[in-house]
C-alpha cells in the first residue's frame, strides 16, 4: 500500500506545475461565470482567444531554448494586421496574395535576425530590439501613422470563425485547429529530429555543440525563420478578431516570453516543451480573463505578468539545481 502511494505521488510531482494551475485558474472561472466557462461554447471561445498567443509562444520557445530571446513578436503581428489592411484594399481576392507576402516578409525579418545575431555576433536581446523597433516604425510608416482599410472577412475568418455543429464540441474554432497542426509539426521538429536536438544542445552549451559537429549559425538562423513565421501566423489570427488598431501587438513579445516560462522553459536555453508553452498560454489567458472579470485595469494586469514571469523563473530556476 505504501509503495503504492509512493509510486502514485512520485508520478504525480512529475507533472508539470502549469497543468494544475490552468485548470484551478479555470475552475475559479467557472464559479466566477458559469454561463460563459461551464459550456462548450463557453470554453471554445476561449481556446479561440487563447490560441494565437499559444502560436506566438510556441515560436518564442525554440528561439528561447537555443539561448536567445526573440522580441520582434508583437512587432511582428502589429506589422501583419497594419499592412495588410491596406494590401487587401478591401478586396477579397486579395487574400491569398497578401498572405503569401506576409509568409515571405516573415522569412526577411527571421533570416536578418538570425544572420546579425549568428555572423555579427551582436546579442539576440540587441539585435530584436532593434528590429522590433524597424517593423514596428515601417508598419507605421507604411500606413501612415493611421489604420487604412480593413481586413476582409475571407481573411479574417482563419481567427474568428468556426465549424459549426460538431458533435460534442457544437462548433470548433479555426483557430484552434491551426493551432493543433502547428503543435504537432513543432513538438515533432523539437523532439524528433536531430534540428530540435541541436537546439537544445546550443542552448545548453554552444561551445560543446560546435565541437560536436553542430551547426550552429545555422540552426540559429533557421530558429529565428521559424518564430517570424509563427509570429506572422499569430498575427493573422489575432486579426480575425482583434480587428484594426496601431497598438494590436503592443505587449506580445512580452506576453509570448511569460507563457514560455510559466511553461518551464529555461530562459538560459536547453529546456523546452511545446504542450507546456501552449497550456502556459492558455494559463496567461485565463489570468488576463480573471482580471478583466475582477475588473482590475490594465496596470494591475502588467504587474500580475511581471510577478508571473519572476515566480515562474525563480520555481523552474530552482529545480533546475534540485535535479542536478
């Protein structure tokens, strides 16, 4: 009986502390609003809410566990949702085009990134700072200052609309969807190839990874690409719903890094998970939702996200030593 309870706690301590914290948080808002978090409908608006920022962080997460940190996301999608408005110039047929385009910019800005951090040398923190400056201003400038247009509903229907009448769920978000196929290409690029190998191992020790025979520019340049391209796809999911304003991406940088860490993620690279980022961004969701429902104002919201991020480092900080 003992052995029994050993072994039955033993496998409990080994889940991760973001699976309970999401679920309590989200119990609490049931209680809180039964109608809205005790249905079906209720709960797929929120993973609809919740999925671009799982996108986000899921591209942060790779940049992180190779060591860096990647601060171009919310510039990024502010870029997406501003200039696109005016490329469809409210037509339609647009789209695609300006999908494909966004697609392709998303590369630039990842490829620079990844070239000026791994040839020039000059730290990720610099370097995307700097970019998210240049794609938050070109955005801008492009636009002149103003939204121009907006987004069509053939464009917008990838964040906001949904399947209707689905057995069980009543209705499944887009959204959602594009968010589950981008999880299990990531999770298996991240844990079963050797690209997701070497992020790890630059991210634990660059120096060791380059005597192994690692490529390390490479997959660092590649690793950027990759969160630049998740950030564009964020970007068109937000837009479907969060309509079109100069101030849309304001803050996801941030927020993308917060829900990598609240999902354990080692912000010194060599650690990572891509459910635990996803359930971490939806674990912020639900936080910024209780707030809101509080009615606390948006001051009391950024102080919450910094405390999160502090606790969340110090606990998976001092596990880290615990396990070694």
């Amino acid at each position: 009986m003992t052995t029994s309870l050993n072994n039955t706690w033993g496998w409990i301590k080994k889940i991760p502390p973001v699976y309970p914290v999401f679920f309590i948080i989200f119990i609490v808002l049931g209680f809180l609003n039964p109608v809205k978090y005790q249905s079906m409908n209720g709960i797929m608006t929120f993973l609809r809410t919740a999925a671009p920022l799982a996108v986000l962080a899921v591209g942060e997460m790779f940049v992180l566990a190779s060591g860096g940190f990647d601060l171009t996301v919310g510039a990024i999608v502010t870029f997406v949702v501003l200039v696109s408005s005016k490329l469809l110039a409210n037509d339609p047929s647009n789209a695609l085009p300006a999908i494909l385009i966004m697609l392709g910019i998303g590369i630039v800005i990842g490829l620079l990134n990844g070239l000026i951090v791994s040839y020039l040398k000059v730290p990720s923190f610099i370097t995307t700072l700097g970019m998210m400056l240049l794609v938050r201003g070109s955005a801008l400038y492009y636009v002149g200052g103003a939204p121009q247009g907006y987004l069509t509903d053939n464009w917008r229907a990838f964040g906001r609309n949904y399947f209707e009448n689905v057995p069980v769920f009543e209705r499944v978000p887009y959204a959602l969807l594009i968010l589950i196929g981008l999880a299990i290409l990531s999770h298996f690029l991240f844990n079963r190839t050797n690209y997701g190998k070497q992020i790890l191992a630059i991210g634990d020790n660059v120096r060791a990874s380059q005597l192994s025979g690692v490529r390390v520019r490479l997959v660092r340049v590649l690793t950027f690409i990759f969160c630049a391209l998740m950030a564009i796809i964020g970007g068109i999911l937000i837009g479907g719903y969060g309509g079109v304003n100069v101030t849309i991406g304001e803050g996801l940088e941030m927020q993308s890094i917060a829900a990598c860490v609240v999902g354990g993620v080692l912000l010194g690279g060599g650690k990572g998970s891509v459910p635990n980022v996803i359930f971490g961004a939806f674990t912020l969701q639900a936080i910024v939702n209780l707030l809101n429902m509080l009615g606390l104002p948006k001051p009391y919201t950024d102080v919450v996200q910094g405390l999160i991020i502090i606790v969340a480092v110090a606990y998976v900080g001092l596990s880290s030593q615990k396990k070694q």
